[in-house]
C-alpha cells in the first residue's frame, strides 16, 4: 500500500501551516503591545490578530499553499489601514473619509475571516497524496521545467498580442500557464537544491519584465517564490532566515522604487495618453528604468514610503461607498450581483454586441466622485468585491455574498485537486488561478472574480485533462534519458580508473 504525506518526518523545522500559524501569533502579540500607543488601539490589536485566527481556521496538511496567500494578502490591505493611522498618529475616524472608514475597517476584517471559513469548509478535507505522488516533480531536469517556462512566456506574448475579442479571456487564462511553471520549477531546485542558475533566471525575467510592463508587476515571481517554498515545506534554518530577509529587502525596494516613479514612467510609456496600450518600445521603457535606478538619490523614499502604504490599504474606498450607500437606493436591488453574473452568463462569443463593464464607471457610480489625479495614468480603479457586496444587502448581510465568493474559489480549487496529476502540479495550478484574481487584491470587482473563475475552471480543466499528460511524459522521458547517460558515464569511468578491459 502506497504511504501518505499527510504529515511529513521533520527532522527539522519546516515552512508549513504550523510554522506560520506560529509567527502569526508572534506578530499579533507585538501589535497587542504596542496598540496602546496607536490611534485605534482596538483596530490595530484585533487586526493584528486576525492572521493567526485565518491561519488557525485553514491550516490543514494538505490545504493549498495558495491559499495562504490568497487570504492573508486580501488581509493585509485592510490592516494597513489601522497601520497607516499609527503612521500619521490620527484616528481613522478623522480621516478626509469620515467616520465610515471605522465601519469599512471592521466589515473588511470580518470578510476575511469569512473567506477563511468557506475555505476550510471547502478545502479542509482534501485527502494527502502518496509519497510518489508528491515527489514526481522533483525527478524532473530543472533545465526541462525551465524550457517550459520560457514557451509559456512565448505564450503569453502570443495571447496579449494576437488572441483578442471573444477568446481573449480564455486565452489570457491559458497565458498564466508560466506561473505553474515558475512555481515548479521553484519547488524542485529549493527541494533538491540544484538547479539555482535557473531559478535565478526567473527571477531576473520576471522582475525585468514586470518593471518594463505598465501595472509593475514585478511583485507576482516573490509571491510564486514564497508560495512555492510553502508548499514544498522547505527546511528553516538560518541560511533560509537570510535568504528570506534578502527577498523581503528587494520586493520592498523594488516595490517603492516603483511608487515614485510610476506617474512619469506610465505617461512616457502610453506616449501620454489616456489609455492601458503601450506605444514605446521595450528597450526605450528599459532605458527609462535604468536611468531612474542610477538616480536612485534623487528619490523620496519617504514619500514613496507613504504613498506606499496609502495605496495598499484599500478601506478608504469601501468607507467612501458606506457613506454615499446610505443616502441612496442601491441597497437591496442587488444590482452588482446582477450585473456580475449577467455579465459571466452572456459569453462574448454568443452575445458579441454585449456591452463591457468599465470598474472605473462602477466607482463613479458608487462613490459619486471624480477619479482623483493619483487615480490616473492609464489605469481604471474599483470599489472592490466587499463593497460591492456592502452595496448590495449592507452589514451583515455582506458577509453571505463574501462567502459566496469564497466558496467558489475554494470549488474551483477543490476541482483542481480532484485530477490525478502529481501534487504540486495542483499546487501551481491553484496558484495561477488565485493569482489571477487577486493579484490587484481587494480592488478586483465581483465580475471579474466570476468571469476569471469560470474561464480558468474551463480552460485548466482541459488542459490538465488533455494536455497536461503529454508534457509529463515528455518530462519523464528527459529525466530518464539523461539518468542512462549519467549511468553510462559513470561506468565508463569506473573501468578506467580500474584498469578494465577498455584499457
């Protein structure tokens, strides 16, 4: 009978649930400590908490290490919020947002814990896979994973530039493939601990693109990394503590390197207008970001700093729509939730003339405001899911369409795991999906999380059904391969040093 990992040996300390259910708690209890000394001092406290608590709900053996990041990013928005008052040293309440900043904080909190429930009610009974099962990818040839790394990054140029109108979005769902890559090709060299050049490589990729592209998403190869070190439970030793350190060093660098210079370099990148297309070319926005690093001394990294963390804490909004909600007739009508699955349930290619929904009218509609000049620069801005669903049926009632999202995330996942393909090709496929939509994190609207849902149930679907087999076995073959050379020359060189009869 084949053995399970439902609770791998540890002969030493590893990255698991348990290992971060505990640094949660750590961190909740510095919060606790110093939360007298801040504004909202309840807020930052319970905040501060509430990743052990998600934790606490969701860390199963076999829960997917994307769901670490699904929920704890979509918390991390809201906490910076009673972070960014400790900052300016004013309550939330005083804010240019008003007192409803308080409401959206505390509803925000709860639907995180709410997610966190509909994923352990979905995804806690997952059952372990065998020893073989969890190991397959570890015998394949990091250069191979690589290789398929670089086609799918061919395919996702293919899919920007060619594939459009009705089948943009399938496509776009397919061009995601490169995350499952990146991320296998991070579990095996971090597993084994060969391979690095290639992992490196990704990394390099990954960051030069994302710095050249218009939304910066430079972020998404950290996020793969530390996914894929959860997921294949890597030993913490105090290399590992340094490596970590240096990680966390360069995505903040990077990330407010970025926040001061994303104004200038997205109106030279659209040649100054309005709009999400690109006009210069790559070695011209290279250029640009080049010469911006070298005058790293001229940046406020104070400012950027601040601006930082006033763009990731995303409760301002949601408080913006409380208080435009209850001088208006929206409740009740559940207007979002028909829009959103009107919107899914009229596929473009059987209704072509179906009009688009702009998440930029959606939010002008719901706070009655003009898009602010930091709002600009060729990109769109939503309320978000959870007011969106604040809009719809109130407090508490926004909890249920919350758990009604998170439901269908952790189904479409629990799909994911019910094929019988190696463990960590599930893995890196939850993540590609979990990415896709929360990549802009509490920002992504409730048509897009339902469109995104559908197209990649679809689309992986298939491809894990059909195409999936086929590289395996290509990948299976190579190792095999290259394992007959490797033993043949081993041979050879034995019978030399031995005098053997080649001799």
């Amino acid at each position: 009978m084949a053995s399970t990992l439902g609770t791998p040996l540890k002969i030493a300390p590893r990255l698991d649930y348990s290992m971060l259910r505990k640094v949660a708690f750590v961190f909740g209890l510095f919060f606790v400590f110093i939360s007298p000394a801040c504004p909202d001092p309840l807020a930052l406290a319970a905040g501060a908490f509430t990743p052990w608590l998600i934790l606490r709900l969701v860390g199963t053996p076999t829960m997917p290490a994307a769901i670490a990041y699904y929920l704890l990013s979509q918390w991390l928005q809201v906490f910076a919020r009673a972070f960014l008052a400790l900052v300016d040293g004013e309550p939330m309440a005083q804010s240019i947002f008003g007192p409803w900043v308080v409401n959206a904080y505390w509803y925000m909190l709860a639907s995180t814990v709410v997610l966190a429930f509909a994923c352990k009610v979905v995804l806690g009974g997952i059952q372990p896979p065998t020893e073989e099962n969890w190991a397959a990818h570890l015998y394949w040839r990091p250069v191979d994973v690589f290789l398929i790394y670089l086609g799918s990054n061919l395919i996702t140029q293919m899919a920007g530039l060619t594939f459009g109108g009705v089948l943009y979005q399938f496509f776009d769902a397919i061009a995601r493939f490169k995350i499952m890559a990146a991320f296998l090709l991070f579990t095996s060299v971090m597993s084994v601990g060969r391979g690095w050049p290639f992992l490196f490589a990704v990394l390099g990729i990954e960051i030069l693109s994302g710095m050249t592209g218009l939304l910066g998403d430079f972020r998404g190869v950290f996020v793969f990394l530390g996914t894929a070190a959860l997921a294949a439970q890597i030993r913490w030793t105090p290399r590992t503590t340094g490596y970590a350190f240096l990680a966390t060093f360069g995505l903040v660098a990077l990330a407010l390197f970025w926040t001061s210079v994303k104004f200038e370099y997205r109106d030279m990148a659209t040649g100054g207008g309005e709009s999400q297309s690109l006009q210069t070319t790559v070695s011209d926005r290279a250029g640009y970001m080049l010469g911006r690093l070298i005058g790293f001394t001229d940046i406020d990294w104070g400012s950027a700093s601040k601006a930082l963390l006033e763009r990731l804490a995303y409760v301002d909004i949601t408080g913006l729509v409380i208080n435009v909600d209850l001088a208006s007739a929206e409740q009740q009508s559940m207007r979002q939730w028909s829009d959103a699955l009107g919107h899914v349930f009229q596929p473009r290619f059987l209704f072509p003339d179906k009009q688009a929904l702009s998440d930029t009218e959606v939010f002008i509609r719901l706070t009655k405001a003009d898009l602010l000049e930091n709002m600009r620069g060729g990109t769109s801005i939503s309320v978000g899911y959870m007011a969106e669903n604040y809009v719809d049926f109130g407090f508490p009632g926004m909890l249920g369409g919350v758990f009604a999202i998170g439901l269908m995330v952790a189904l479409v996942i629990r799909f994911f795991f019910s094929f019988d393909v190696p463990w960590m090709v599930r893995q890196g496929t939850a993540l590609a999906y979990v990415y896709s939509i929360c990549a802009s994190g509490l920002e992504v609207s409730m048509p897009k999380i339902l469109g995104s849902s559908l197209t990649f149930a679809v689309a992986y679907g298939l491809a894990m059904k059909f195409a999936f087999p086929v590289g395996q076995r290509w990948l299976e073959q190579r190792a095999r391969r290259a394992a007959d050379r490797e033993a043949t020359r081993r041979r050879i060189k034995s019978l030399f040093r031995g005098g053997g009869p080649l001799l």
